[in-house]
C-alpha cells in the first residue's frame, strides 16, 4: 500500500469512527422521568426549553453535554 492509500484509508476510518461517537452521543438524551408525575410530553418540552436557554449552542458542542447534565438534575434519564 502507498502511503497516499494508507492515509486515505486512515482518513475513511477516522471519520466513520467519529460519526459513530456523535450518533451514539445524540442517542444518550434522556427522555425518561424518575417522577411518573413529570413524565410527560409537556414537562418534557418545558425543561428542554428551560435548558436549550440556559445553554446556548455553542461551535465546539459543549452545550450537548450541558444540556444532558441540566435535564438529569431535573430529574431526567
């Protein structure tokens, strides 16, 4: 293999590899209450709104994380 094939092939790995961890990040959201009383559409959408405002987007994806942490303190998983 020449090493323009190896690192086209590194590069195809890479990339699959970090497509992977985002997709399995993204799936990781809670949506789920501990409280069966809170665990509705409703509550949901107000405490995700409530989050998403906290934590503005942010161009390196910190955000995602943030978000998480805030619905888990409410009581979300």
């Amino acid at each position: 293999m020449t090493l323009t094939k190896l690192g086209k092939h590194l590069t195809k790995i890479t990339m699959t590899l970090l497509v992977g961890s985002f997709l399995m990040g993204c799936s990781s959201y809670p949506d789920v209450n501990t409280d069966p009383a809170k665990n509705n559409k409703v509550t949901f959408q107000r405490d995700a709104l409530d989050c998403a405002q906290s934590y503005p987007d942010s161009g390196s994806g910190v955000h995602v994380k943030q978000r998480i942490a805030c619905m888990n303190l409410k009581g979300w998983h």
